[in-house]
C-alpha cells in the first residue's frame, strides 16, 4: 500500500497555501507537524479529495485518485479539525446515520457503532444526545465515526484537540494499534500527539516541507542546540523574556534550572543536554511559538 504525493500545490488567490510538496507515504502513522497555517490543512483536505489541488497530483497505488472517484473516497477515513455532527442526535444514532451514508447495512452499521463507541470510551452514553457532550466526548465521536469503513488511509487533522492527558494517551495507543496495516496521516501542533507514535515525521512550515524523516533522525537535527543551566529564580524570568526557554524548573532557595534552545550556550556555565522532539518543534518554530 502506498500513497505518493508529486508536487501538490494549492493557492488561494494570491496566497500559496501549499507550495510543490512531494512525499510517499507507507503503513504506519505519518506525524504532519507544523504551528498554525503551515498548510496541514490544506494538505490534508486535497489527500481526502475534499480540496482540488492548485497543481500536482496525488497516487493510491501508482493510480491517480482523481482517476479512482468514489473508489478512492471509500478508503478513506476522515476527522476534519472542525467536526460537525447533529446535536439532537444520540452518539449511536449518529453513528448508525454514518454509517449508512458509508453502505452500512442496518444490522452491520450498528455492530460496527457499537464496537467503535467502546473503543473509543463512549459506550456508555451512546443513548446521550450529542449537544450533552464535552468537547473531548465529541472529538471521541469524531474519531469513532472517520474509523467506521475500516479505512485503509485514516487522516486526523488536530484529533486530540479537547481531549484531557487520560483521553490523548488512550488515544494514541489506538492509533498505533489501529496503524499496524494501514496508513495514518495525524495532522498537530502537539508534539507529544506523535511523539511516541509516528514512524515518520514531515515537518511543514509556510506550505513547504521543510524536514521529513523518522523522529530520532528529526530530533538528532536539534543536537547541540539544546541547553540547561541554574541560575536564580530572577534570572530565569528575564531569560524566559528573551529567548526560547523550554522549560523552567524552580528549586529551594531562589534557584531555578532552565531549559533553553539556542544555536549557543545562554550562560557560560550552561551544559549540552539530550534534545527532544518538543525542543526540535521550539527551534524550527521559534518565531510563531515567541510571537
């Protein structure tokens, strides 16, 4: 199964949202990373063939998808960043709505809807209407309903947004058991989303991927420009207003142990330490995150 992406562009009047990018892409889950209009969305509305390239095509197996129409749509699975769903409706009639739009039959529909709604932790209110929900019930909808067709391509677009920490690790141990075989393209800026999960990792910025590779060669990119040092609790507050400080640490006594991303050593005593992919994310977003 292979999914190649030659030359996708998209542009929006005089704005180019996604600029010429190409990649190819495998079973397993493909961590998109990138801050707020990058182009993740874009990208991923043209792969779901819900957005018509500017330029560029897009391959399911050396077939043009344009060419494959509805053929193609079927293997999809699809949560958009903002999931709509009808509100009077209880979560497993929603789901059985879904996935009779899907060719579900009735008695196959509401197996499937049943099976979901427990995967995802909603089994027990799944006769609650859906304007009761949270936000993170209804992202756990979402995610129930773009898994409904068994897609062999499953594209998530900010899927862990409302989830509490309990609900975003359920929800990535799902996703990388449900991977095993299919493609998974997962959209964030959360780097802890992909972190633990992604076999590969495009990294876009201003419509262009910019880096692309596993997460231990993305990180090891970030070698050398990782930093801590003590100093006092005063000190890291002025610190923190002027560079890219990952994290700060108090200690006793007015002492603090900062975390710093910089191309050189913030203090003369600062030491090299191990580089995380958060810390990757800080360096090559430096501007967005400090704006």
């Amino acid at each position: 199964m292979e999914l190649r992406i030659d030359r996708l562009s998209k542009q929006f009047g005089s704005h180019i949202a996604v600029d010429r990018v190409s990649a190819t892409v495998t079973p397993g889950v493909v961590g998109l990373l990138g801050a707020n209009g990058a182009g993740k969305t874009t990208l991923m509305r043209m792969v779901c063939d819900v957005l018509r390239p500017t330029s560029g095509q897009i391959y399911y197996n050396g077939t043009e998808v344009g060419a494959m129409g509805d053929g193609y749509r079927a293997l999809l699975g699809y949560l958009p960043q903002d999931f709509g769903c009808y509100p009077d409706f209880t979560a497993i009639d929603f789901m059985c709505y879904m996935a009779a739009l899907k060719g579900f039959s009735k008695r196959e529909g509401l197996a499937r809807s049943k099976d979901l709604l427990e995967e995802v932790g909603l089994s027990s209110v799944a006769r609650r209407r859906v304007k009761t929900f949270s936000g993170g019930m209804r992202q756990r909808l979402g995610i129930a309903q773009a898994m409904l067709n068994d897609p062999a391509i499953l594209v998530l677009d900010e899927p862990t947004a409302g989830l509490d920490p309990k609900e975003r690790v359920h929800f990535r141990n799902l996703i990388a058991s449900f991977a095993q075989d299919k493609i998974v393209i997962l959209s964030t800026h959360i780097v802890s989303d992909v972190e633990f999960i992604a076999n590969r990792i495009l990294v876009m910025r201003s419509g262009l991927f910019i880096m692309e590779g596993t997460p231990e060669s993305i990180v090891a990119s970030a070698a050398g420009k990782v930093w801590e040092c003590h100093v006092d609790a005063r000190q890291a507050d002025a610190m923190a207003a002027r560079m890219m400080v990952a994290n700060v640490r108090y200690a006793e006594g007015g002492r603090a142990v900062v975390r710093v991303v910089a191309d050189t050593a913030p203090t003369p005593d600062a030491v090299p330490v191990e580089p995380t992919l958060e810390d990757l994310y800080l360096n090559v977003f430096q501007d967005a995150v400090m704006r």
